[in-house]
C-alpha cells in the first residue's frame, strides 16, 4: 500500500471514528451530513480496494465487467465518473445476477445469490463505510453475527459462560443452573423476506440524509435478473450484496430489544441508579430468579440465534408463540413452527455448527461442554486423510485452503483443543498430519549446495573444454 493509499485509509479511519462516537453519545439521534462523504474520492478509492482485494471480483454482474477489465481501462477515471454520476443524480443500481448454490450440509437445497455488478459493490461499500459506525455504536453487544471484531467463537464462549452455575452447593459441586431451557429460534428465509417498510423506518430513526436514505432505497428495490427476466424485489436483502449484512442486523436489532430488561437496560429505569445498562441487566436477572419469575436471555449469530430461559418448559412454550408474533409485526418475519425447538440444557442443542450442553462432572458438578457433532469428526477426519494420504482420491474434494498448504490444519487445531471432548479428535488428527508432513519432507530431494572448497581445488570451470 502506498502512501496515498495510507492516507485515504487514515482520512477514512477518522470520519468512522467521529461517526462511532457520535452515535455513542447520541444514540436517538440522526446524522444528516453523509452525502458528501459518501461521494468523497477517498472514501470510493477505499471502497474500490476491499472490492478489487475480494475473491469474487472476478465475478462479473449483469454487465460482464469484471475488476480486470476496470483495471485496463483505468481505475482513477472509473472512481471520478463514478462519483459525478452519484452527485450528478445520474447513478442507479441495476438487477443483481441470480445464482443459486447448494447449502453446505443440506444436500437438494440450494441458497439464492444476487449478484451485483461491480459498480454497485463498490457504491455499497462506500455506503456501508459510513452506516457501519453509525449502527455499531447501538447494536447490542450479544449480536455476533457479520460485524467487526465479532465472529462465532465469541458467541459460543458467551453462551459457554451464561450456562455455567455459579454458586457452588455444600459438597462444593455446582448443581443449580442459571438457565434450564433453550429456545432455538430458526427464521424462514431471514434475507429474502425481511419488509423493506419496516427496515427503512430503523434507518430513517438514525439516518437523516434522505439522499443516502433513497440510495439505500434503491439497492433494496433494484430487483434480480434470472433466465433473461428481471424480477422485482418487493421484501427482503438479496444475498451477496455487500450492504445486505449490515441491514439485516439492523432489522434483527429487534429482537434484542425485547428482551431489554434481561440485556441492557438502555434508559435508566430508576433515576438514582448508578451502574452502567449491562450490571443493571444483570442484577434484574437475579432479582427476577429469586422472586420466581422467567428470566430470557437472547444470543444471536445474524439470523441464528437462541434464548435461554430460566423458568419453566410451558414459560418457554409462551414466549416462543410471543416471539413469533412479535417478529411479525416488527420484521416481517416469520419463526418456523416446525424448526424452532425448546429443549433442556441438560440434553444440549445445536448452534453454529457446534453442540452445547450442561454435563454433570462427578467432582464440579454441572459443567457447561462445548462439543464437536458425531457427523462434524467423521467429516473432519475424512478431509485430514484426503489430504495426507500420499494419492488424494477425489471424492469428495477438501476445502481449497488445507489442499494448497496442509499446515492450515495447524491452524485449526488450537481451537479444537479448547472445545472439551475435542481433544480426543484433535489428538489423532495432530499425529496423522505430523507424521504425514514429515513423509512429505523426506520425499523431497535435497537442496542443492555449493562448495567452495570443492571449487577451489578443482580451479575455474571450463564448460566449452577449451583448458
């Protein structure tokens, strides 16, 4: 990166800096002056870097134009263009391309893709650099899904440390529980179906500059090309769009706001207190436990999420109908009755890939586990042997990243090692690698040396054998 680079990223890193701490210290109010940052060189440039750097630049939209043919034509007056459109009034999003892949694990189903051109891209990622900080600043801190930072091991660890008994019973083992039940929430097609109505009144409350609101409009509205016909897109985010992340959590913010009292407390229920929103939360949570009242507890990965529950399984059963309704009416989404299950922590669930369970442990009691599925192991086990076996036989191929360098395995296995039973996976496939990569290396032919000494007595060489 070179120094005009560093500076658009510096300049950048300052405006989303200013953002973030505006919207900490005003969280109910909303910023007007975004269009000229938006439109700024700076920010496009940086906007056309993270979409130039990403593997699916090759991919083309519904305009064949690809990074590389942007790249010929030349880039600078590309990005000048770009934004006189955008300040001319001229610029509108076109139809995403539909693409349809097969869902990992699910095989006959397959997930829309719409992808944009990369005009498009590059103008939602411009937008997204200004919005991002703005709704960061009030998402809720046990939101993990598509924000910076933030990934799945942190939302397992939160779920590992919630579940954990705390007090310890006279024998000095854990018996009693925070939470006996859990509620696995599961959306019906969360990005296809969110209504656009209800997104864009979230973004209305803090966006107040109606030509990034029309914008943000317009991609919602731009509508899919598929076989030769464009279809409109009346509710959801098409998948793929570089934005659509960032609205969706801004529309599934909801669901932590309902369980306010339990989470964050970000109005100060009594005048006097003076403990921040996440002791008040926690406190309330105790108090609600000693009278006998149902404590609900929301953890969510993008569209995946869970409510552990401290009451009752009919308690449970009651908020799960509540909560559907309550999506309905502020998303526009709907919970699958048939998908969406309650079941005892003690019996464990499965989330983000993962299984999560309270084991009773004969010395410390109840011990929260966080355990890699049977089927997970057989699979894991069957890419290690694909790859360290000296022919690979291409069934079913191994991911690209561990075929282009074994050692990434190396890289996975730390955390294998953190997630309790695994320890019995990662032992075997730790000794299978090594000793597999060991072979690899003795295969190698030796590295050519030079020797001076042999040089030396032997004088000069003479390759035409005129000596």
């Amino acid at each position: 990166m070179d120094s005009d680079d560093q500076a658009d990223e510096a300049w950048l890193l300052s405006v989303q800096h200013k953002l973030y701490q505006w919207s900490r210290k005003n969280p109910d109010s909303c910023y007007r002056e975004l269009w000229n940052w938006v439109t700024d060189l700076r920010n496009l440039r940086c906007a056309w870097r993270r979409i130039a750097s990403n593997k699916g630049s090759r991919t083309a939209g519904i305009d064949g134009i690809t990074v590389a043919s942007i790249r010929r034509r030349g880039t600078e007056a590309f990005l000048k263009g770009l934004r006189d459109d955008l300040r001319a009034g001229r610029y509108r999003p076109r139809p995403g391309r539909r693409k349809w892949i097969p869902k990992p694990g699910q095989p006959g189903k397959f997930r829309p893709l719409g992808i944009a051109t990369v005009t498009d891209r590059v103008v939602q990622c411009a937008v997204k650099h200004l919005l991002e900080p703005i709704f960061e600043a009030t998402f809720w801190h046990v939101s993990y899904g598509f924000r910076p930072g933030r990934g799945c091991h942190g939302a397992l660890e939160h779920i590992r440390t919630a579940i954990r008994p705390r007090a310890k019973a006279g024998d000095g083992r854990r018996q009693r529980a925070p939470y006996q039940w859990v509620i696995e929430g599961d959306i019906k097609g969360c990005f296809d179906h969110i209504d656009h109505h209800l997104l864009m009144e979230r973004v209305r409350a803090r966006i107040g500059d109606l030509k990034v609101r029309q914008l943000v409009g317009q991609f919602l509205r731009a509508g899919v090309l598929e076989e030769g016909f464009v279809q409109p897109t009346r509710e959801g985010t098409p998948q793929g769009c570089v934005v659509s992340p960032l609205l969706a959590n801004i529309a599934l913010s909801a669901i932590e706001e309902r369980y306010e009292r339990w989470v964050h407390h970000r109005r100060k229920i009594r005048a006097h207190r003076s403990s921040d929103g996440i002791t008040a939360a926690r406190a309330a949570r105790m108090t609600d436990r000693l009278r006998g009242k149902p404590v609900f507890f929301p953890i969510r990965y993008a569209d995946d999420l869970v409510i552990l529950v401290s009451g009752t399984r009919e308690q449970a059963a009651t908020e799960k109908a509540a909560l559907g309704d309550y999506l309905r009416q502020s998303t526009g989404l709907e919970l699958s009755q048939e998908k969406t299950r309650i079941s005892a922590l003690t019996e464990g669930f499965e989330f983000l890939g993962h299984r999560v369970r309270l084991k009773w442990h004969r010395q410390f009691g109840l011990m929260p586990r966080i355990e890699i599925p049977k089927h997970k192991r057989a699979d894991l086990r069957y890419r290690v042997k694909q790859v360290t076996k000296r022919a690979i036989i291409n069934l079913v191929s191994p991911t690209p990243e561990v075929e282009s360098d074994p050692t990434r395995l190396g890289q996975l296995l730390p955390f294998l090692y953190r997630s309790g039973p695994a320890l019995c996976v990662a032992r075997p496939l730790c000794r299978r690698s090594s000793v597999a990569l060991a072979h690899e290396e003795a295969r190698q032919p030796p590295p050519e040396t030079f020797d001076d000494s042999a040089t030396a007595e032997s004088g000069p060489s003479d390759p035409q054998g005129l000596a």
